[in-house]
C-alpha cells in the first residue's frame, strides 16, 4: 500500500493528504464517509443551508470521522445551521466565498479545524488574520465558484506567503487536481496535500444525476465555461468577483452574454431550470463539473479514485527525486 505523508495527513490523522470538497447537492454523507474510509478526509457540503438535509447526511456518514463545508455568505443568513452541525462533532469546517469571522470562535470551541477557502492573496491574507488551520488555495480551473487565479501560479505565491507570515498553517491546493500527476504537482508548488472537487463528483457515491455524470464521459477540458447564468436563474445573491464554472450546454448557449434578459424572465425561466436540474437533464440546467473533466474516463468509487491518486502520485514523485536537468 502507498504511503504519502505530509504535514496534513500528521496534524489530521489521516492516511493520505487528499480532502474532498464539500460540493454542495454532490458531496453527500456516503462520499464524505467513503473518502474518509480510504484514507482521506470528507467533507459534506452544507451549501445554501438545509438542516433537515444536513442531519441526512451526517447519518449517511454512518459514524465515519468526516468535515462539513458551507458557503459563507449564505450561512450568515441561517447561523443556527452551524451549531446544529457542530453538535455532530465535524472535524473540520470550510468555510468558502465570505468574512468567517462570525463563525471562528463558535468553530473553535467546539474542536474543529478552521478551513478557509481562497481565491485570490487577499482572501489568504484574511484567512491568516483569522488564524485559519488550513488555507485552501482554490484555482479558476475548479468547477463550481471561484475567482480568476489560476492553479499553477496561486499554489506557490500562497505557500510562500503562509511560509513568511505564519509556517503553522496547512495549505491545500484546489483546482484541476484529479489523479496522481495532479496530486504530485500540488505537493512540489509548496500544499501540504489538495482538495478535490470535480474527480469526486464523478464518484458512484456523489449525489449526482446518472445523465450530469454521463456528461462528463463525454466532455473534456474545453468544455466548461465560467457564467453568472445559473445564479441568475436560482435567484441566488451570489457576491460580485464570483462567477461558477459549468458545463457547456444548450442552457448556457441560451442565456451566456444575455444575463438581464433572463434576470427579466426569471419567474419563467427559474421554475423551469428547477424542474430539468430535479429531472437530472444535462442540456436545460447547470451541470457542475470544472476543467478536469478531460481526465476523467470512469464513474468509479470513490476509494478506487483516492487509492490510484496517490499510487501515481508517489510513483511520480519517486521518478522524479534526485533527477538533476541535462
């Protein structure tokens, strides 16, 4: 068996530095809990807040040691969400797309570790003010929100910054990362291991439409874009400078470029992107998956994808110690 230690799999008690992202309707309790299994971390997306559906999903993690994930700025709306959760003992929350100040103290208290999600140098620096556990520096290239940073760059400028102004804190890399080359290439920027979202999403455990997943079989790199389009039509107040990247499809051919008309048809358009995202169709709804998709060939367990990232992760890096140019 594969044995890939860093300071995240140290501090965290894990076998391997892999988290997976708290997608939120996708990362349900069963994915959290087989990530956790196979030597990772889990982490449940708490998303837009839904307590019902949260308790749900902590039972699905069938007592498996897993983490939670929330969208900031939508849990300022409900903070209660947090408490309930913390009573389940998580042992991490992520807290992405917002200040988190109003929730540290409450995350500390209950013997968390305080995850922060960045997209650009200034979230970093935020984070660190807040004394953050782990920093997740997050890529343009994911699915779902994000910013305009690019993975390869933001890695090590956010590593050597965390180095210079505080060397406790854990960095992970998120975006684009979804097999072993992409772990490998995350620990030599300077992570301490990476958070992966869209792999995992095309997991047998997600909680994702059969249809949504067959899309991604049969997409690739070039076939996502980053739109404001679904938000519009769910009405969601999402903060400016965040934009979401999808799936290309017939729904974003419609409305891409014609952001007013739709916020004009809302009340007509919004039920029926509903209706086709609850119907799991790939072409009249946002399909949520980000730049990795031209890596990935199979809907597999999630054990199975965490297992091989990290077998061909070492080997990767195996091949490449002590390798000088020339």
């Amino acid at each position: 068996m594969a044995i890939l230690s860093t300071r995240l799999t140290r501090i965290l008690n894990i076998r391997y530095p892999i988290i997976s992202a708290p997608m939120a309707f996708a990362g349900g309790g069963a994915l959290a809990a087989a990530v956790s299994r196979a030597g990772g971390l889990g982490l449940i997306g708490g998303g837009y807040g839904d307590s019902s559906w949260l308790g749900e999903q902590f039972d699905a993690a069938d007592g498996e040691r897993v983490g939670v994930g929330f969208i900031t700025w939508s849990l300022r709306r409900s903070p209660s969400l947090l408490t309930d959760v913390l009573k389940q003992h998580p042992a991490a929350v992520m807290l992405s797309f917002g200040d988190p100040r109003p929730f540290v103290d409450e995350i500390r208290a209950a013997g968390a570790l305080l995850v922060c999600q960045c997209q650009n140098m200034e979230h970093v620096e935020d984070a660190l003010d807040v004394r953050a556990d782990v920093v997740v520096a997050q890529g343009a290239e994911a699915g779902g929100h994000g910013a305009l940073r690019g993975t390869l760059t933001f890695v090590p400028e956010a590593a050597d910054f965390i180095a210079a102004h505080s060397p406790a804190t854990l960095l992970l890399a998120a975006g684009g990362i979804a097999d072993g080359r992409g772990l490998a290439a995350a620990l030599m920027l300077g992570a301490d291991g990476v958070l992966v979202g869209t792999r995992l999403w095309a997991s047998k455990e997600a909680l994702v439409k059969e249809r949504h997943q067959a899309s991604i079989l049969a997409s690739n790199g070039d076939g996502t874009l980053r739109t404001r389009v679904p938000d519009i039509a769910r009405q969601l107040p999402w903060p400016a400078g965040f934009t979401a990247r999808i799936r290309r499809n017939a729904f974003t051919d419609r409305w891409q470029g014609r952001e007013e008309e739709l916020a004009r048809s809302v009340a007509i358009e919004g039920p029926r992107y509903q209706r086709a995202f609850a119907e799991g169709d790939p072409d009249g709804t946002a399909v949520w998956f980000g730049e990795a998709a031209g890596l990935i060939h199979a809907i597999e367990p999630a054990a199975a994808i965490v297992g091989r990232m990290v077998s061909e992760a070492t080997l990767q890096l195996q091949r490449h110690a002590g390798r000088t140019p020339g």
